[in-house]
C-alpha cells in the first residue's frame, strides 16, 4: 500500500498553485478588483471554495465545456455542483425561456401557467408523490416542507442525518459529535437558538440510533438524502431505508426524501430509481436546467391532511411560498428540461459515462496500490481517500485530506479539468463525453503518478 509523503505533496500543492496563477492572470485581476466591492470578493462567499487561492473568472459556457476569461476551456465535470445537470445552457432550455421572456413576455405576473401543470405531472410519474408546489430553490422547499410537516403532526422538532445537506436550513445545521453527543455543526453561522432545540440527529445508515431518537414522540419529520453526498458520496447499507421507512410510519413520523444532489440516480432520482416510498420529496438546482427553481412534492394523503386542517394561512403570510415561487420563467424552464434534456434515455448515457468514470479512477487507485476508494450513485460518481469508503457522515467527514484534495483539484484545473470545489465529484451531463471522461483520467492518473512515483 503507497504511503503519501506529505512534505512531497506539499511541494506539488505549492508548484500547481504557482502554475494557475502564472496561467489565468485576468481572473487573479478580476478578483482583486471585485474586493473592493463584493463582500469577500465575490457574488457569493462560498465561491472562495478554491485550491489555488482565486476562482476562475467564466467568459463562456455551453454543454459540458466553459472557458474563463483568461481564454482556457476546460471539461466540466463540476457543473455547477448539481446546478447544471442539464449541461450549460441547453438549446430546448434556452429556447423555453426565450419564448417565454422575450417572445410572449412574462416572467413574474402572479398567475399561473400551463407548464406548471405539465411539470408537476411528469415529476409526479418520475418521483410517484402525486402534488407538487414550487421553489426557487431546494433550501426553500426544504424549509416549507418542514413547515408543513409540524403542521400537521403537532410535533416540535426533525430529525437529520449527521453531516447530511440540505441548504441553508436552520434546523440541518447540527451534527453527531466524537462523543456522540448532538451538537451545532462547527462553523454555523448566526444560529437563532441552538439547533439541538429544534432537531435531533444520528449517523446515516444507524437504525438503532434512529429508533431511539423517534421514540420520543417529538419528531415531525426525518428529512434525509436517500444517499449522503455533500460530505462525499456515502450509499445507503442493505436494508437501511426500508428500516427508516418502517420506523417512520411506527412512530408517526413523515420522511422527507431531499434529491436535490440525489437526483443523479436517475430520472426520479433514488426515490425512483430504489421504489422509496416517501411522505415528500425535495428538489431544485438540476429541474431548471440553469434557471433558478426548485419544488416539493406531496403524497395523498399528506395532502388531504394539510387541505383538512383549519387555520393554516397557506396564502399569504404563512411561511410557505413567496412571491416568485411558480413564477413563468422558472417553470417553462423545467417543463423544457424534463421534457427535452434531463430525459429517461438522457440518465442511462450519463450513468453509463459515470460508470465508464467510476472503472477508469479504480484502475488507477489499483495499479498504484493506493488506499483510496470511488463510490458512484448514478450519473456522479467521487473518490476519497480511505478505503473502505466511509458508511456514514462522521466517518466521511474524518477521512477528509484538504491538501489533497486541493493538490487534485489545481492540478486538474491546470490541465483543462474541472471537479466540484467542496469534493472530488464528477457529474455527467447529455453533453458529456467519453473523450471527456478519458481526458480526467489522463491527467488523473498523471497527477497520481507525481504523487507517488
């Protein structure tokens, strides 16, 4: 087994960051620039998410290539974390939203369209949750889900899955800690009252811990991602979400099904693609297709339960909906997504590319005898660097290496590849190729190769 010798490691970290800066001096120009005006200097704090100490400046965007300003294309494996499932810019996508916006006109009139119909149809036959209402994004319809669920159950609190993600949700924010203890998740920011207030949490893929929290009686809602992602891909044991929905129904508690990362499963993401059965499914970024959207769906009787409830504002200022939720653009959008892009024979090319993606790094992590490992949940895949791969959050999240990680990452960059910056993520896209797919393992197996010789 090959033994990374770190200060060798720290050597190539420091060439490669050397490298980006000396290739890409129009983005290192923008971010400067964008300090004296742009709160940590850029759009959004999480862009600082970088192994080489700038982002990369987007000139150009279109399938699964983009082009910084500084004139450099690169395969997109990252795509947009999620976000650009779809591929940038896709044409059906592009030209629904043309018409919509430039050709009909509308955007946000606070009257519904028919495409909202559609949409909510076609993620009724993909996800098998029968009423469907909109987002703008998934931590939106995560929150209003949440809402919805201490509604109609009475209880006080939820229950998620340490180191799980769900967006920017107060009540997610929480993790098991070395003690096993329920503690704020280190690095929340500005928490209205001390998570463990409002929910409770254990590891994923622990059934007795799960049954002991529900037996409170306090939970409203498990909400979970049928597999972790954002903290590396960590799959569900067999058997444990057949357990989680047994001892949700026992106790009288709702499951919330999150797919906004999950989705990559297939056209129903694993709710679909496993034949879950959940209380409400979430889900935003991908359904857009570029286009900021998200949404919720609802069973039957979850719905029949909030429709017979008395009291509930769920018009005005009930905290479920906003104003641009549903709006036209968004939705005609999806409809042209889910109906053009992100179709059934879509999924089974990009899981048959990340499969080709998934075989091709574990020949490198074998011919090298590395200790790694590269899991896949359908058209994503993720390599980490432990093997076995990690059965739960704690675990995963223990098994982080961030020079490593930033090693690869530059590396990659500077030779035209790019992976999501929080992990080791490659998403296919309908525009993804096999060439792109071998590109990655060509320089990936490069970058191994001056790691360890």
């Amino acid at each position: 087994m090959n033994v990374i010798d770190r200060t060798h490691l720290a050597g190539l970290l420091d060439r490669e960051r050397r490298t980006f800066r000396e290739r890409n001096p129009r983005s290192a120009a923008a971010y400067e620039q964008a300090r004296a005006h742009l709160f940590g200097g850029v759009p959004m704090t999480w862009m600082n998410k970088t192994a080489a100490g700038f982002p990369l400046y987007l000139a150009e965007a279109r399938g699964a290539r983009v082009t910084d300003v500084d004139g450099h294309e690169y395969v997109d494996l990252c795509l947009g974390d999620t976000g650009a499932m779809a591929g940038h810019s896709p044409q059906a996508t592009v030209d629904a939203v043309a018409e919509r916006f430039a050709r009909l006109g509308g955007a946000t009139v606070m009257m519904p369209t028919e495409d909202a119909t559609w949409v909510g149809a076609e993620l009724g036959r993909r996800f098998g949750l029968p009423y469907w209402s909109f987002s703008l994004t998934a931590t939106d319809a995560n929150r209003w889900a949440i809402r919805l669920a201490r509604a109609i159950t009475g209880r006080p609190k939820i229950l998620v899955n340490s180191y799980c993600y769900h967006g920017s949700v107060d009540e997610v924010l929480l993790v098991v800690g070395p003690d096993g203890e329920q503690v704020s998740r280190e690095g929340n920011v500005g928490a209205p009252v001390d998570p463990t207030v409002t929910s409770r949490v254990v590891e994923f893929n622990d059934l007795p811990s799960l049954e002991r929290e529900l037996a409170y009686g306090d939970i409203a809602a498990v909400l979970m991602e049928p597999a972790l992602t954002n903290i590396g891909i960590v799959l569900p044991e067999p058997g444990y979400l057949d357990g989680v929905r047994e001892l949700t129904r026992r106790h009288g508690t709702l499951l919330i099904n999150d797919e906004t990362h999950t989705f990559s499963a297939g056209p129903g993401g694993c709710t679909g693609a496993w034949g879950l059965e959940p209380d409400i499914v979430t889900i935003g970024k991908a359904v857009g297709g570029g286009i900021p959207s998200g949404g919720y769906g609802l069973s039957a009787e979850v719905a029949a339960r909030i429709e017979g409830m008395s009291g509930l504002d769920l018009i005005d200022m009930g905290g479920v909906g906003g104003t641009l939720a549903g709006n036209a653009l968004s939705v005609a959008a999806m409809r042209a997504t889910l109906e053009h892009v992100l179709t059934d024979d879509a999924f089974a090319g990009m899981t048959e590319l990340a499969t080709r993606f998934t075989k091709g790094v574990q020949a490198v992590i074998d011919s090298r005898a590395l200790p790694w490992s590269v899991t896949q949940l359908g058209a994503r895949a993720e390599y980490r660097f432990t093997n076995p791969a990690p059965r739960d959050g704690g675990e995963s999240n223990a098994a982080g290496d961030p020079d490593l990680d930033d090693y690869l990452h530059v590396y990659l960059a500077n030779r035209g590849v790019l992976l999501t910056p929080f992990h080791n993520m490659a998403l296919m896209c309908p525009a993804t190729s096999a060439a792109d797919v071998d590109r990655h393992h060509e320089v990936f197996a490069a970058a191994v190769s001056d790691l360890v010789g």
